[in-house]
C-alpha cells in the first residue's frame, strides 16, 4: 500500500541525515528502553523476551506456543529455545496438547504466577523513568500500534 502525498503536501526531497530517520529514533528509543528493562529485570532474574511472555501469560494462561508467539511477533524457532529456559527456571510448564500433539500448550506454575506480584514495580519504575505523563505514553502507544499495523500491511 503505496501512500502518494496528497496534491496540498510540499514534496521534499527525501533526507539521509540520521537525525532524520524515524527508523533510527525507533531503534535507538528502544536500545535506551531495552537497556532500562535489562537493569529493572535484572532484580528479578528475568531477561525482557521472558518478561513479554509472562506479561501474556498473567493476561491469560495456558495457551500455546502458537498464540503466545504471534501475540508477541516471534516464531516458534525464537520461542522455544526461551520457553525451555523458563520452564527450567521453574516458571512455567510445556505439555504436548492431547487433542493436537503438534500444539504445546504453556502453563505458569506456581512461582510464575507469583512472579506477578514482584513485576509490578518494574511497570512503575520505568513509567517513572519515562518522565512522561500517562496521557503521553498512552498516546505514544497508540501512534506506535498504528504505525505498526500500516508497515505490515504494507509489507
């Protein structure tokens, strides 16, 4: 989905400076984010892609490798090698569904489902390292979810 500028826009001429690549403001946005979850994680012994999974499993339990890895945009070659390592850390279970031996389903375990309660200050640590007001991320969210959807649909 090719988006001409509309017949009122100006037509610039396209800029390779860094500073003006939204693709490197992403990138390097979230290097900076990335590095503050590795620090507010590290208390939890959590890696980020771990915290992801857990976020979606405290949403809903039980599901499978399947749902939790489009809900996260990761295929199971990059999922599974991760969900081993927490099922050996003690925070989740892998059991082959019985109605579909292909599907694995994931189950929190006890110490995952408590991991919860000590998560929730990794929400307000890094809100408040954000300096921004609640409206303002949740803004960012949504511009970030919408340009998200328009580059898949335009790849």
């Amino acid at each position: 989905m090719n988006r001409q500028p509309s017949p009122e826009a100006p037509v610039t001429k396209p800029s390779l400076r860094l500073e003006d690549q939204l693709c490197f403001a992403l990138y390097s946005t979230t290097l900076a984010m990335n590095k503050l979850y590795r620090s507010v994680l590290k208390e939890l012994d959590l890696t980020y892609p771990q915290y992801l999974v857990l976020l979606v499993l405290w949403e809903r339990d039980q599901r499978s490798v399947t749902a939790i890895g489009d809900e996260l945009f990761l295929d199971s070659a990059t999922l599974t090698p991760l969900l081993k390592r927490m099922e050996k850390a003690g925070l989740l279970s892998r059991v082959r569904d019985v109605s579909d031996e292909r599907s694995v389903i994931i189950t929190l375990t006890a110490a995952g489902r408590d991991m919860r309660l000590r998560a929730e200050q990794v929400v307000l640590k890094v809100f408040c390292a954000t300096g921004l007001s609640p409206e303002q991320v949740g803004g960012i969210r949504a511009q970030l979810n919408n340009l998200r959807g328009t580059l898949l649909q335009s790849s």
